[in-house]
C-alpha cells in the first residue's frame, strides 16, 4: 500500500493534474512589452502563462516551459509569461536567477480581463499561428502536455499574409 502512495505521488509531482477545455476565439490584442502586442507573434504559436513567483506550482513548471521553449523557438514557438506579483523588479530578479529567458511581463487588470479573468495560477492558453485560443489550461503543464496541445500547432505552416 506504502508503494502505491508513494507511486501516485511521484506521478502526481511529475504529471500534475489540470483542466484542459478547448476552445476557439480570436486572442486579445494585449501588449507585451514596450510598445510590442500579442498580435506582433502572428504567424508563432504562443503559449500565454499567467503565474507568480509566490506560487509553488508556477515555479514547478516552468523548468518544462524553458526546456519546450528552447527546444522549439526555432519552430516558430514563443511564451509570454504575464506575472502577478507586485514589481516587474521582483519578476525580473526571479527570472535571471533561474536562467529563464522567455519574456515575463507583468500582468494588468486589462491583461488579465482580456482573456476572461485570472481565477487560479498557473493557468495558460495556447495560441495558434493564426491568433486563434486553442486551449485553455487550468494547472500545471508539463513536457507531455506542451507536446499533445502545441505540437501538432507547430507542424501548420506559418500564415502566408500578415495582418
């Protein structure tokens, strides 16, 4: 019994669970940073994360968002990681120190009405090349997840005509 519970731990830890709906709407146009706006990655499948540094589970995935991203921006793959904390400084602060690269603004009232509201963290959606939400992810993704939900978006060629 001992063996069993500490099997489903051990899967729970490294396959977290999560509410996977599909969906299909048009992406809010939301900045980025600096003048730049969501709809500047037309053409990349982009996974838009909301999270905290504050939050374990965040931080318990973000080691696979890095290690997707970097295996795949070449494909035409981006993260926009909008945070909850307070300070951009805090989020910058917590990004170098553990050797994350993908952009990681901070999340405003506006950000986080544009895609519905914000209930719980880590939540994420899945954009596709064309602008579209494909998914929305209530929890934890992980190398797998990223993999069923994004990869068969990276197979689809970019758009030909730019908005």
């Amino acid at each position: 019994m001992t063996l069993i519970l500490i099997g489903l731990i051990a899967y729970l830890w490294f396959r977290p669970p999560a509410w996977v709906t599909e969906q299909y709407q048009p992406a809010p146009e939301v900045p980025l940073q600096a003048g730049k706006f969501l709809s500047d990655l037309h053409g990349k499948v982009v996974l838009v994360n909301f999270w905290g540094t504050w939050c374990p589970y965040c931080r318990h995935e973000m080691p696979a968002m890095q290690a997707f991203y970097q295996a795949n921006q070449s494909r035409g793959f981006e993260i926009v990681a909008y945070s909850l904390d307070k300070t951009q400084a805090e989020v910058d602060a917590f990004m170098r120190a553990e050797g994350y690269t993908f952009p990681a603004p901070l999340a405003t009232s506006q950000i986080i009405q544009a895609f519905g509201g914000v209930d719980r963290v880590p939540l994420s959606f899945v954009v596709d090349r064309d602008g579209m939400i494909r998914s929305r992810i209530a929890g934890q993704v992980h190398r797998g997840r990223l993999e069923k939900l994004i990869g068969p978006l990276l197979l689809t060629p970019a758009p030909t005509s730019s908005r």
